[in-house]
C-alpha cells in the first residue's frame, strides 16, 4: 500500500516505521530538524522491547505532487486534526482510507468535516512512544492497533489497511464497533492523562496515594456515565476492566500529556477533558472530577507561558 503518515512523532514515527519495515511504501509528514534527520538517516527505533533499527523512509513537509494514497493515516496531536487534513486533502482519492490514531473520540467528525461524510476510519493505538531527537523514536511499552469503519462495515480498505498492520508485525484487530473501542480507551485516557500531568508524577505514585487513586477512579466512572449516555455500548465492566489494566502497568509510566506538560508544550486539553465537560453539560451529565482537572490544567493548555 502507499501509505502517507501525517505527523511522524511517537505514534506516527513508530507506526510508519513498522510499516515500511513491513514492506509498505511509507511517506512521512514532518518538518524542521526532525524532517532533515529522516530525509538524511531514515527512521531510527530504539525500542526498549524490539531493540534499535533504522527504516528508510519518504519525508516531505508538503504532500504536494505526490500521487494519491491507498491510506492517509493521521497522528498529529488533536488540537491540528483539521488544519493536517485541509493539507493533505489533495492526495485522498475516493478510495482512500484515512485513518485516525490520535488521542480523543471525536477527531473521525474533525476529518469527516473537512474531507465529507464516511472518510474517517476510527482508529485505537497502544503505544508509549517519544522524539527523543530529530530522526530518533524511543519506543517503550506497547505497540498494537485497532481500527475500523464508524458504521461498524467490513470494507476493503479496512481489511487492506488490517492486512498492511499484520504484515508489518503490528498486533491489530478489525472492530465492527470502533467506537465503543475509541471510548473504552477514552476512560483511560482521560484518568492517565489528567492526573500524571496534574500530580507531575507517574502512574506507581498515583496508585500508591489513595486520594490520587480514588480520583483515578472518579474520572473513569464519569466517563464511562458520559459515554453510556452519548449511546456507547460499553460492557457493564468496563470501570473496573480499566482500574484492573491501569494497576498493571508499570509504575514509571505516565502519558503523552504529562511529556507534553513538564516539556512546556501545547496540551491536548480540550480534546481530552474540555471535550468531556462540555459533553456532560449538553448532555446533563455530571463531571465534576474531570472538571477538576480541565480547570487545573486550563493555565497550562497552551504551553510554556
């Protein structure tokens, strides 16, 4: 497949990676430094579980004079979603399956905007991975992808861009019901994100503080009221399921937002929490503790001040 990554950070700098390894024609949407670097060095990995490895990959800053992709996969951060598909939208042909893997669960409306109704595949990745410098992905927990059509359909393009996935190594699943996928990860999130970047601490200290870990709790169980209410068919465990994945993962870790934060960048906000609150109120449903963390973090959403 000729795949184009918009956005060559963690996600899309480690997915992109797999996939041209994989035997894909991959091009990379980057810029500044980071561009230069793959332009002249290709794509280095350095993984804490598959070891280090270089890809040579395309990189452009524009898509222009490229041809049409079989597949534009977006992983810019939520807040660039339409202004990242208003670029590439002269590369989306009819068939081409453009496929979120960003944090949030309404960025498949964002791409529908722009580019018309049906062309967003929604999209789940699971992966904790950084720039640590131009060129360079460190990969360190995780790596695996779901995906698939907002209308819960088998189509072509979603069992291609599956197939490319499983090819290149990726563990993938094909969900006939994304978006309660999209929002089981939601409930995560939104709890990992918000309070790592709140307490500036990891998710060991979280859990080890009970008044952190009952906060953890409070923000999972009000999302999960929120999507119930939004009509996502989440199971009747799905709390609980998340507390037991949260208490698994290893205490250092803690979420692309808390990077974001003590790195003095742009926050993902208001795709996260603002999105939850402003839900909950047309929607009448309580989020007092996501609240608590939307207002806390507000002085900090747009980076370094």
């Amino acid at each position: 497949m000729r795949i184009v990554i918009v956005g060559a950070g963690g996600v899309g700098g480690y997915f992109g990676a797999k996939l041209a390894r994989g035997g894909q024609e991959v091009t990379v949407v980057a810029r500044g430094a980071h561009l230069d670097a793959i332009r002249s060095g290709g794509l280095r990995i350095r993984s804490a579980v598959e070891g280090e490895y270089v890809v040579p990959v395309a990189a452009v800053e524009k898509v222009d004079g490229l041809a049409p992709a079989d597949a534009v996969i977006v992983c810019v951060k939520s807040f660039d979603t339409e202004t990242a598909v208003a670029q590439v939208r002269a590369i989306v042909g009819r068939d081409t399956a453009v496929l979120s893997l960003q944090n949030g669960v309404d960025n498949e409306e964002k791409i529908d905007a722009v580019l018309g109704p049906g062309r967003a595949l929604g999209g789940a990745a699971y992966v904790f991975a950084t720039i640590e410098a131009p060129g360079v992905i460190s990969h360190t927990f995780a790596g695996a992808v779901a995906l698939g059509e907002m209308d819960g359909r088998t189509t072509p393009r979603a069992e291609r861009l599956r197939d490319a996935f499983a090819g290149a190594g990726v563990p993938v699943t094909l969900s006939g019901d994304i978006r309660r996928v999209l929002w089981e990860k939601y409930l995560m999130l939104g709890a990992q994100a918000g309070l790592t970047a709140l307490t500036r601490g990891p998710i060991g200290v979280i859990r080890d503080t009970p008044a952190t870990w009952r906060m953890y709790r409070l923000i999972v169980e009000e999302l999960a009221a929120l999507g119930r209410a939004s009509g996502v068919a989440l199971p009747a465990d799905a709390v609980e399921t998340t507390l037991g994945n949260a208490g698994k993962l290893a205490p250092h870790l803690s979420a692309s937002m808390h990077y974001d934060l003590v790195h003095g960048k742009r926050l993902e906000l208001e795709a996260l929490h603002g999105h939850a609150v402003r839900l909950g109120e047309r929607l009448g449903v309580p989020t007092p503790t996501v609240f608590a963390v939307y207002a806390a973090l507000a002085p900090f959403a747009e980076g370094q001040r």
